[in-house]
C-alpha cells in the first residue's frame, strides 16, 4: 500500500515520466503494428502489456479460423502472449511430428497442466482429469468395461432403440408438420438420452414428442450448465472465475448449483442400486452396473467407492455426449452441402439389411415404416465410414488438446520447451494444413479415406488427432463412430434433410465445436424406392447445375 502511494506521488511530481512512458509504450506498438502489416503475416503481434490480447478481441466469433490462419503464416507453432500479469500464454501447435512427440512418444513429460482438474472439478477424481498412476489405474478399468461384450451390446442396442423409439418419430413428426428443425438441439437431446440410458439404464426421454417442447429435464440442464461453466473457466484468467466462485456469483454460482444437482441425482441412483433394486433396462450391461460389479478394492471406504462410482457416471456423460451431437452436427452439415456425398450413402445403404421399425415413418397407415440399420450392418458400409471420418477431420468436435509440459523438452522442430510452458493442438487447424493433407484440405471429399479397393484406409492418430493421440486416446471411439453411423444411416434412408435458405452455419470459440446458431433444416420423407429414385433424380439434377459451366 505504501509502496503504491509512493509511486503514485513520484509520478504526480513528475508528471513527464509517466508521458514519456506512454510515449514509449504508443511508439513500441506503432512500430509492431507497422511491422506486423509490412510481413502481410495472420501471425498476432505481441502487444506491450495486453498481450495477444487484441487479437482475440478482433476474431471473437472467428478464433479457430484465425488461429489456423496464424499456424499456416507461421509453418505450424507460434507462441501466443496472454496480457502481463493475467497469465495466458501458450505454445500453439498443429505439426503431427509434434502431436507424435508430445501427446504419444514422450507421453510422461506432458500432463494435462496445473489449472485443468479444478477448471473441470465435476468430474471429481475421474478418468478425465486425473494423472499418473491414478490415471493409469482407471484407464485399465475403463478399458476393460468398455471392452466387454455385454457393455458393448447393451450401448449398441441402446443406440439402436433410441434412434428407432426416439429420433426417428421425432423427425417424422417435424417433417410431417413441414416445419423447420433445430438438428443441433435434437442431437443433444438424442445423445443426453443415449448417454442417460446407458450410464443408468433408464429413459429420460429428453427428445420424446412431449419432451421436445419442454426445457430440458433438470439433470439433461445440470450437464448442459457443467458444459458451459468449465468453457467458461478455460476461456477467462483463472483470478476471474476463481474470484466469481469465491463469491458465489453469475455462473460459478450456476456451475455449483448444476453439480449439486448432477451429485444428488447420480447418489440416488448409486443407492437404489445398492437396495437391491434392479436396473430398469437391460440386463447388468449398464455402466453402474459393471462398474458395480467391479472387484471392490478392499482400501476403499464406502463413501471413497460411491465417489468413484459417481466420478465414472459423470465422466461418461461428460466424454460421450456432446461429442457424439457436435459430430452429428456437422456431419449433416456436410452432407447438406454435398448432396453427391449423400447420394453415394444412399446406394451404399440401399444394398445393406435393414429393419423395420414398429413406429411408422411417413405419415401412418398404409405408409412404409422407418428404417434403422444395426451397427454390425454398418460394418461394410466404408463409404458412410469414410464420409463420417471426413466430417470430423474438417471438424473435430474437441478442436483443442491441452498439454504442459512437466519437465525442459526439445521439440521435433527444434523448438525448446521449458517446464510448465503450455501447449495447446489445435486439432481444428490439423484437418485444414495443406502440407497435412494436400491441396484440397479444405473440401470435404470422403474418398480420400477410401483405398483402390474401396476399403476405409488407416491414418496414424498424431496426423489424424480428432480422438486424440497416444496411451490417453478416445477409449469410446468406436462406440462413438458406431453411434454415428446408426444415427447417420437412418436419418439419411428415411429422410431428405437440407438446409433452411439463409442460414448460416458456423463454429463457436468453444472446447466443444458447437455452432454458433444451430443447425436449420427442413426434412421431408423419403418413402423406399419410388421416392428414393425420385429423390436421387433430384440431386443428379442439382449435381449437373453445380457442375454447369456459363458460357
Ligand atoms: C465423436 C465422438 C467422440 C470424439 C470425437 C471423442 C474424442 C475424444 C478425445 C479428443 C479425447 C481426449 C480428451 C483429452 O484427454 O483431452 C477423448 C477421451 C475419452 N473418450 Fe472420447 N470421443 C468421442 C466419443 C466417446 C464416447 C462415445 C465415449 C464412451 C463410450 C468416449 C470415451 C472417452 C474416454 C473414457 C476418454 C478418456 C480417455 C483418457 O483420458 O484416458 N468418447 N475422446
């Protein structure tokens, strides 16, 4: 306080160094902003006290295209400068050599840094956010849950039962009303159910036709407000929101009051499920189960095991749900965009067996019923598969990886890193580097997942990273990519989706890749043969128009 004062009184006295300080300061910025537009480069200039600041002031709205435009200008890593004091900086990468090195071959010198189990306490001890041994101990329990035959039917079966009780009548029902659909919103609501289900085998029915209208159920609002309260920590100095929570204030009062709820919810399960009560679906496939099941480790206090137990529910919801709906979404972006993507879908599903639904899709009597396809079906259907992985190499619905370093390192670059500088990958800019994957990076073409034989080729996780890379990769990612198809396959047999005139479709600066105003389409039925072949008639059509050259 004195030492303010002081200050404060030489700079009153002496008023012409505080000018001169602001001179110095202006000349330094002029001259880095003359320099930054001489250079033409997209690379931010490193402000006197604010930092990288203004450049995330002026691309709000636009942060991961800005950012891929800074890595292109900059061969693929620039060192981004939070404002002085504030912390913030970060070392931002998207060379694979550098994936490689950090997230698999050197995997030990990184963690996920000093602020990330804090910023996303909902998980608790979790998988998600723990390190080390700790990490280590519940990978190997994850992966052998995962891994097992009837966890892996009961989340299939799942999927397949809400997209055939769920999504498709819900989508009927907006066609047959000729209305226009949010499918953003119906694919939370799908993906909140199919998570719902099978962490606690039981229907939520968020996406039910008398749910749909309504807000959300407490626990599908719980998760969403958890969501946006851990964004809202990555994106903001730590001081700010540790200061918000302190005092229980705006959204750390909200993110408090969510995991309250998320924690009362999940106990009562826990504990209707150690009264002996049976599981609602399913037979002991569900996730509490298995994990219930699990051999109890003879250390653990009861209240240490229903922590785990609830850490394990909240994770999955946390790892599986919004990832699923973001993928969703932006795949049926895509496929919109290229109706000679969905054309190729459509005769590749129409050569596979599919079911019939009980619920009719179509408008009711005498009309065909829905189709839904199971997933070992969709094992041959490589030109969905390939089209699916095109969608999230263009984007990824996790578009960051955050890493710190835990000791000094030397990058393949030859780029020194100190201990605790941190890392951010931006995934989202990986799918967009031409040096990564060719002229074309930027169009969305299918085929080049595809081999000579028309099989899904294999590309290494480091250069292809949208399920993360290295010993702490995706452990769901094929029954997240099965999850996709299902939901895809019948969407697109059923139904012709295109997009409302006008609508703009973009990301949000999000840790999620949500967009910033949904996804608007209008559906209309597609009844099997006559109307397919009408419809295929249709996109040979708009295909020629597109190819049409003015002459
Ligand atoms: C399109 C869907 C999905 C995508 C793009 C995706 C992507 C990812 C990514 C990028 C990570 C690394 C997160 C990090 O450490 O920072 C991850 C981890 C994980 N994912 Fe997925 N995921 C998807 C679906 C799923 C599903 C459906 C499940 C569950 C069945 C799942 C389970 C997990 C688990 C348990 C981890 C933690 C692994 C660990 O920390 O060791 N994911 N996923």
């Amino acid at each position: 306080m004195a030492t303010m004062g002081a200050f404060r009184t030489f700079l009153l006295s002496y008023p012409e160094f505080l000018l001169a300080a602001l001179c110095f300061l202006s000349l330094a910025a002029l001259r880095l902003a003359l320099r930054w537009r001489a250079a033409g480069t997209n690379v931010p200039v490193s402000w006197p006290v604010v930092g990288m600041l203004p450049f995330v002031l002026t691309n709000l709205g636009r942060l991961l295209d800005a950012t891929t435009d800074a890595l292109r200008d900059s061969g693929c890593a620039f060192e981004f400068r939070g404002p002085w004091l504030v912390g913030g900086d970060y070392l931002i990468i998207c060379d694979p050599a550098a994936v490689h090195h950090c997230l698999a071959a050197n995997f030990s010198r990184y963690d996920k840094g000093r602020d990330f189990a804090e910023m996303f306490d909902v998980a608790g001890d979790g998988l998600l956010v723990s390190e080390s041994a700790l990490w280590a101990r519940q990978r190997h329990v994850v992966a052998t849950v995962f891994a097992a035959p009837a966890f892996r039917s009961f989340v299939v079966s799942t999927i397949q039962r809400h997209t055939a009780g769920l999504l498709l009548p819900f989508l009927d029902h907006a066609a047959a009303a000729g209305r226009a659909v949010e499918l953003e919103d119906v694919f939370m609501r799908f993906s909140l159910d199919v998570s719902y289900a099978v962490v606690f085998a039981a229907d939520l029915g968020s996406l039910s036709l008398e749910a749909a209208d309504a807000p959300y159920p407490p626990f599908g609002q719980a998760t969403r407000m958890a969501g946006e309260a851990v964004m809202f920590r990555h994106v903001v100095p730590a001081r700010w929101w540790k200061l918000l929570r302190w005092l229980n204030v705006g959204i750390e009062r909200r993110y408090a009051e969510s995991k309250a709820v998320l924690d009362e919810f999940v106990y009562r399960e826990i504990g209707k499920r150690k009264a002996g009560n049976p599981p609602l679906l399913g037979e002991g496939g569900d996730l509490l189960s298995m994990y219930m099941a699990w051999p109890r480790d003879p250390a653990m206090t009861d209240r240490q095991r229903d922590g785990f137990l609830r850490d394990a529910a909240v994770g999955y919801m946390f790892a599986a749900k919004d990832l699923v709906a973001a993928a969703l979404t932006w795949f049926f972006y895509m496929v919109c965009k290229h109706p000679h993507v969905e054309a190729k879908i459509l005769d590749e599903l129409k050569s596979l067996r599919c079911t019939s639904t009980s619920t009719s899709c179509g408008g009711g009597r005498g009309k065909p019923a829905a189709a839904v396809f199971d997933g070992d079906t969709l094992r041959s259907a490589s030109y969905l598969h390939a089209a699916v992985l095109e969608a999230l190499r263009l984007h990824p619905p996790a578009p960051f990886e955050e890493k710190e370093a835990r000791e000094d390192d030397v990058l393949p670059d030859g780029r020194t890193v100190t201990k605790g500088t941190r890392i951010l990958f931006c995934i989202y800019a990986m799918g967009r580097i031409q040096g990564i994957w060719g002229k074309d990076c930027e169009e969305y073409r299918p085929e080049r997942w595809l081999s000579g034989s028309g099989r899904v080729r294999h590309v290494p996780s480091y250069k292809f990273a949208a399920f993360n890379s290295g010993p702490r990769s995706c452990l769901g990612k094929d029954l997240g990519l099965t999850n996709l198809k299902i939901a895809a396959a019948a969407i697109i047999y059923n139904f012709q989706v295109e997009l409302v005139d006008g609508h703009v479709v973009e990301p949000t600066d999000s840790v999620v890749l949500h967009t910033k105003n949904g996804l608007m389409v209008k559906l209309a039925h597609l009844i099997f043969d006559c109307a397919r072949k009408f419809k295929n008639v249709i996109q040979q059509v708009r295909l020629s128009v597109q190819n049409c050259t003015v002459i």
